[in-house]
C-alpha cells in the first residue's frame, strides 16, 4: 500500500464550486504539505502543517483553505473554484526520525480542472 | 528569497550520460536533492547530497556539489528509456525550524531510442 495516498486523483469542476481534496499517510510523519504544480512554473507551496494544532501559509495561500484533522490527514479545500486553480496537487509528508530530517515524500497527486 | 535554478529541457540519446545542472542562492542550506518525477505520478526521491560533501555515487547516479558556486548536478550513466522524466533539484533549509524544500522548476530529460 502506499505511504501517501490522495483522494479523488482527478476531479473536474465548475467555477464556484467548492471542493476538497484529501490526504492520508501511514508513515507516521508529523509534517505534512500541500503544493500545486503548473507547467513551467514548477511546485509551489500552498500550506504546510507541523502538528495537529500547526497550521502555516505557503508562497500561494489566497483562495485554499485547509484542515489537519488528525496526524495522519491533511486536507486541502478550494472554497470557490476558479479555473486559474486548475492544477497537479500534491501532499507531501515529513518526519523529523527521516534522514535526512527535511526529506518530503509525494503523493501521487490530484488532477484538478475548473471549468 | 532563496531561488533555485535548472534548465528546462534536456534530450540524450539512449546509452548516453546525462547530466542536469541546478544552481541555487541559499549558502545555508542543509541538504540539497534531486527527485525524479515520472508522467502521471508524483515526486519520487532519487538521492540527496549533505551541504559539506561534494561528490555522491549510487549506482547509476552522481551528484556533485560546488558549495562556492552553489552549484549542484546529478549524472545518469547509461542512459535508458526508463530515465525519461522531470527531474527537480531541491535546497532544504531549517530556518526558524521551518522544514521546507525549495524546488526549482523541473528539467525533463527525453532519451532517444
């Protein structure tokens, strides 16, 4: 099974419409991320978690919201899609038992389409 | 800001080595990396390089760092049709304890036949 899953892995929508995607890891990891990735742009953070109560904002927050509910999940909600958030997102988790300690591990991403 | 550079393209023929380059601006970084990201699937971790080393050998795979130049490169010997993908050099650092990567843009390297 794999250490980080996400869910849907494709998803089509229309403007305003709000959506969520998840995440889920089984590695035990206490950081957890969320990136979009455009082409020619590379990834960019969106938010970023340390712990259940530790929530941060990435180079490109406006517009996401997300929501640790647990150590293990990491959700990512678009509030009111627009078609510039259509994207590659990918979760990403950390821990600091890792060798080295800032190595993050990827998702298989989400492909997200606003109409 | 930190910034991390990699050319965009890079085509070799199959048996070739590849080398991809990537420099970046952040003298502080910790440890720097390169993730291999094939299509349709997200970034998987191929090596990392510690800031004070300058050469990493795993197979295939070499990594040489220029800490004065911050200059970084990994080299696939014998290159395969499997190799094909975007390929991202990453700087970490620990600021304030923050755990971030810091990913360039992506090289996608073609290999022909």
């Amino acid at each position: 099974d794999a250490d980080v899953t996400q869910t849907p892995r494709n998803r089509i929508t229309k403007t305003g419409k709000r959506i969520m995607l998840e995440c889920s890891q089984t590695k035990g990891h206490d950081r957890m991320y969320w990136y979009r990735q455009d082409p020619g742009l590379g990834l960019r953070l969106i938010y970023y978690s340390f712990d259940v109560k530790d929530i941060n904002k990435g180079e490109i927050s406006d517009g996401y919201s997300v929501s640790r509910q647990a150590q293990a999940k990491f959700s990512l909600s678009l509030e009111s899609a627009i078609p510039n958030q259509t994207a590659l997102y990918f979760c990403a988790t950390g821990g600091y038992r890792e060798a080295p300690m800032d190595t993050q591990y990827f998702g298989p991403g989400t492909r997200l389409t606003v109409l | 800001g930190e910034d991390v550079e990699q050319s965009l393209f890079l085509s070799v023929r199959e048996g070739d080595s590849s080398v991809i380059n990537c420099t970046y601006t952040d003298s502080s970084s910790t440890y720097l990396y390169w993730y291999k990201q094939e299509p349709g699937a997200g970034l998987q971790l191929l090596t990392y390089i510690f800031s004070n080393m300058d050469m990493k050998q795993d197979q295939r795979l070499t990594v040489l760092l220029n800490k004065k130049d911050k200059h970084l490169s990994l080299r696939i010997a014998d290159t395969q049709t499997g190799d094909s993908a975007i390929y991202f050099c990453a700087e970490g650092n620990r600021r304030a304890g923050s755990y971030q990567l810091t990913f360039g843009k992506g090289t996608k390297l073609s290999v022909i036949p």
